[in-house]
C-alpha cells in the first residue's frame, strides 16, 4: 500500500504520553490475554466495558515514540484523509454534508465522552464526541497475537470505526440502540451483529473509493485477513474452546469478510444494507 506522500489529516489528537495510568480508584481489568483479544473487537460498545464516572487522566513527559509507532501515526492520519475525502463525495452526492470525526491518539488509557478507557479495549468509537480513539500498540497485537500483518489491515481497523461514525450520522446506530432496549438478549446480539457487519461493508466502501491510498498487490488479502482474524466464532474458540453463536455479537469470519468484500466490490453504501439482507 503506497500512501507516504498522500494528505494528513488536520482531524488528530495526539495524546500519547499524557498519562491515564493515574487514575485513583478501581481500574479496568483484564484477566487474561486472551480476553483481551476478545474485548479488543472493532467498534466495541463503550458502555460495556468504560467507567464513566469522573477519572481525569494526569498529564505526564512525553513517552518516547518508536519509529513503528510514528510511521503508524502518519498512516493512519493519511487513511483519515482519505475517509473525509471518499466520505465527503459520498455524502455530497446525496445533498448531505459529511461531518468529519476526530482521531485521537492514546497510549495506555484515555478520557472520551463515553468514558474512561484502557488500552485492553481496543480501538473503539464514541458518538458522544464523535471521536475515534486508537492506542496504535493494537497494531502490534494485530499482527503478532491475531496474525493478521499488514499496513491495510491497519487501515482497514481505522475505516471499520469511521463506518460506525457514519452509522452515527445516518442515524442508524441511534435507531438500532432503541430496538435493542425492546427484545431479548439474543435478538439485540443479533443486532448488533447487522450493526458491525455494515460498518464492515462501509470499510470496504472506502477501500473501493480509495483516493489517496493507493492498493497493491495483496494489500486486499490482508484486510480480509483481518476482518477473519476478529470473527466472534474465531475468538470463542481461541478462548474457551466452543462456539456459542447466540452470543455473537460482532458476527463470524465469514460473514466480516463477506460483508468487508460487498462493500469493496461495489463501493456503494446503498449495498450494505444488513438489516434487510436475506443472508448475513
């Protein structure tokens, strides 16, 4: 993936090195790697695993930046970029106007409007802020505990929450949150899933209207690598050795590398429409 010379966002907010560990009270455990690969799911509902209550995270001296960390910044400032872009024209062609989302950039723990958050929860949006928050140590756990390398698989990460930042615009995040306060568990699990495998097709959307980003040879495979590497069925039997599908709550390989496909082959968001798919 050639994307070097491409634009960087103006939409980041570097807070790495400010701390977050000083937090006085009860933290958010976790009690195992492997749990933590499964809170790590893309697009992780906030509310399930923030402490919203007050925590300010203390400012501390900038931690040193590796050099992977840095060139993990400037692509990930580039992909931003290339979302507002592909988005913007998007939205443009239906009268609307794209709101642009943040990015912020943590190391170890972080404040949103969603709550108080470590680093075990991945990368995760808040539609309380409209903000996308990134501890980029994930992308090492990407590629050495997942097994999916690759700098479009980091990519793919990045416009996986920037798809649940549409949602939020479209008004459909608000809308699946209300039908999941009336049905059972399984049901609002299984809406969930709809939920997280259109931000996956909205993925691929971006990555068929790439405009700054330019793919190469194998740059697809690594993003479906990815998306197969974080599949509910996958993670529950790296976990616990079965599979419980009525708990899926993000949806199987399968259907992330379905879903992640559609939206590449088509490049239209009319497409990913997994609420009323006959076949998720």
């Amino acid at each position: 993936m050639r994307w070097e010379t491409g634009r960087r966002s103006i939409n980041i907010e570097d807070r790495r090195g400010m701390g977050g560990g000083g937090r006085r009270g009860a933290g958010i455990g976790i009690g195992s790697v492997i749990l933590a690969l499964i809170a790590m799911f893309f697009g992780i509902d906030p509310s399930i695993v923030l402490d919203s209550g007050p925590s300010p995270y203390l400012e501390s001296p900038p931690a040193q930046v590796s050099p992977a960390d840095e060139r993990s910044a400037e692509l990930v400032s580039v992909v931003l970029a290339d979302t507002e872009e592909t988005w913007g024209a998007l939205f443009q062609q239906q009268g609307a106007r794209y709101v642009e989302p943040r990015l912020v950039l943590f190391s170890g723990a972080v404040e949103s409007a969603c709550g108080y958050a470590q680093a075990a929860v991945g990368p995760f949006y808040c539609p309380l802020d409209q903000k996308i928050y990134i501890d980029l140590s994930f992308y090492e756990d990407l590629r050495t505990q997942l097994g999916a390398p690759g700098e479009f698989a980091q990519a793919y990460v990045l416009a996986h929450e920037v798809g649940h930042h549409v949602q939020n615009l479209l008004g459909i995040s608000s809308q699946v949150q209300s039908l999941q306060r009336r049905v059972s568990r399984t049901e609002a699990n299984q809406l969930s899933v709809m939920l997280e495998l259109q931000a996956d097709c909205f993925a691929g959307v971006w990555g068929h209207n790439a405009q700054i980003v330019q793919l190469e040879t194998g740059d697809l495979e690594a993003a479906l690598n990815a998306a197969a590497a974080i599949g509910d069925d996958r993670l529950q039997r790296r976990s616990q050795g079965y599979v419980v599908p009525e708990s899926f709550t993000h949806g199987s390989s399968a259907q992330r590398v379905r879903w992640f496909r559609q939206g590449v082959n088509t490049g239209d968001p009319e497409q990913c429409n997994t609420f009323e798919a006959q076949r998720l």
